[in-house]
C-alpha cells in the first residue's frame, strides 16, 4: 500500500521538481541557499543507476535555467555502490563533468556506515579532478570522525558536518547525546580552524551558540563558515541567522522515494511524531 505523501510534507518539499520549485524560490528569498537532494537509496539494477545519472544531471540543468540558488546532495548508493564501487564512481565523474560545466556544486551525501570508506574513497579522487565543484559530509557520532575529519581538513575538502542520523552500534558509534556534542564541537573547531568554508549542519541550539560564541572569541567573519538545517526545522532560526549576517542554507528533499527519509526524521526526536499527527488533521 503506498502510504500518503500527507504524512511527509513536514520535511519533504514535493514529489516532483516542479512542485519543489516555489518552495526554493520562497526559501532564496529569504536570503537562504538551498540544496536539493533527490530521495532514494540502495539502487540495485544498473539501468536505475543509470537513470539516476541522467535524472541528477537533468537536475543541475533545471537549477541553472531556474536562476535558483541551489546546489544538489547525491547518494552513492543511488548511483550504484551496491553493484560495484568502479561504476559508481563513473557516474559520479560524469555528474561533475557536467556540475563542472554549469560552476556548480555537488554534496556526496553519507549514508551508513557500511559504506562510509567507500565513500570516502571516491570523494578523494572526486576532489583531486573537481576541487571546488565536490564535497563530502563527516557524522560527528561516529568514533572514525576523529581521524577522518583531520585528514579532510588537511587535504581542504570542502566537509559538511553532522551529528549522524543512521541508527548504529555502540562499537561503531557514539550514543550519548552529551558525548556527541562534545564531538560536534571539537570538528568544529578543527574546520573552522583549517577549512576555507565549512558547513555547519545542526538544529541543536547548544550547538548553534557555541559556533557562533567560538567563532566570535577567534574573531572570525560570519562570511567564513555556513549554518544548515534541513526542510520543515528551525525555519524561523534559519531566517534570523541570516538577518544577523551568517551564510545560511537549507537541505530540502523531494521525490517519490521519501519513506526511509520521513522515517528518520520521526525518529529523532518525539516531537516530530506529534508534529505531524496534528498536521494530518489540519486543512
């Protein structure tokens, strides 16, 4: 049974491009940026991936004609990871070909942590051809970040921090919320002390303050880093951060595919359940 896209629209934008489009328009207005992730995972046939490929590109080039200030979010295992890591990463370099083409930008996105080396992998050979047109994010929970979050800010990868919303074990991942702030802020320190420009992801209010009190104490311009929330949060916050002069943008998903997405989001926090139980009754 396909279940209601009623139920998502608190954090998905739209199943379609088309209908996605205002909301992005409203959101520039706002003087917020905004990066477009297509939902979906785990493709396993190559002809999908394929599809995938041309969809992603069509995209970027749909962005542009639009004049929205908008980047996009891939998912590896979208563009094949399952099948096999060399095709994937083709698909990928044809992506940027392209991204490259429009002065664009694309955020390979993190999923479990089965695939985080992986990933890892193909955004270090990304970024040696791409540069500036590639990014990658790091979760702040898992206990690999530690190293990892150096060796991206040594190499000047462009890194989007975040706290992880994958449900994993103990042995791969922090639990305690406190413990994971206290991670969160020591990656923020390390990017904002060794990357051009990083990005900042989080709806935690302990953890906005202590970036922009940090920030403030090293004296550092509001120019030099970026706060990101996703669609459906903080969108008040969202508009008075920008108000106050720091770069801003938000992650608004759309597609078909939004169930595994939707079910995250619930996931985290109580309140979302309740939100949208309420919202379900409302005209």
């Amino acid at each position: 049974m396909k279940l209601p896209f009623v139920l998502a629209r608190r954090f998905v934008a739209a199943e379609t491009f088309k209908e996605t489009v205002p909301k992005i328009e409203s959101i520039n207005m706002d003087g917020i940026k905004v990066t477009l992730d297509l939902l979906g995972e785990n493709v396993e046939e190559k002809t999908t991936a394929d599809e995938t490929v041309e969809i992603y590109k069509n995209l970027l080039t749909n962005i542009q004609d639009a004049g929205l200030k908008s980047t996009i979010s891939i998912k590896l295992t979208m563009l094949g990871l399952d099948i096999d890591p060399e095709y994937c990463k083709e698909n990928v370099f044809q992506l940027l070909d392209l991204a490259r083409e429009l002065n664009s930008f694309v955020r390979i996105d993190m999923e479990g942590s089965e695939y985080t080396q992986m990933t890892l992998d193909i955004f270090r050979e990304a970024f040696e051809t791409y540069r500036n047109h590639v990014g990658i994010v790091v979760q702040a929970y898992l206990h690999r970040t530690k190293n990892d979050v150096e060796e991206l800010a040594d190499m000047g990868a462009d890194v989007r921090l975040c706290k992880g919303a994958y449900k994993e074990p103990e042995l791969i991942a922090l639990q305690d919320m406190n413990q994971i702030r206290e991670a969160f802020k020591r990656y923020t320190k390390i990017l904002l002390e060794k990357t051009e420009f990083p990005r900042i992801a989080t709806h935690d209010d302990e953890l906005v303050n202590f970036v922009q009190e940090y920030a403030a104490e090293r004296e550092l311009s509001k120019d030099s880093f970026e706060f990101q929330m996703l669609y459906g949060l903080r969108e008040e916050t969202m508009k008075e951060l920008t108000q106050l002069g720091y770069n801003t943008r938000i992650y608004v998903p759309y597609g078909t595919m939004w169930f595994p997405y939707f079910k995250r989001r619930l996931m985290e926090r109580k309140e979302n359940i309740w939100f949208v139980l309420r919202t379900m009754f409302k005209k």
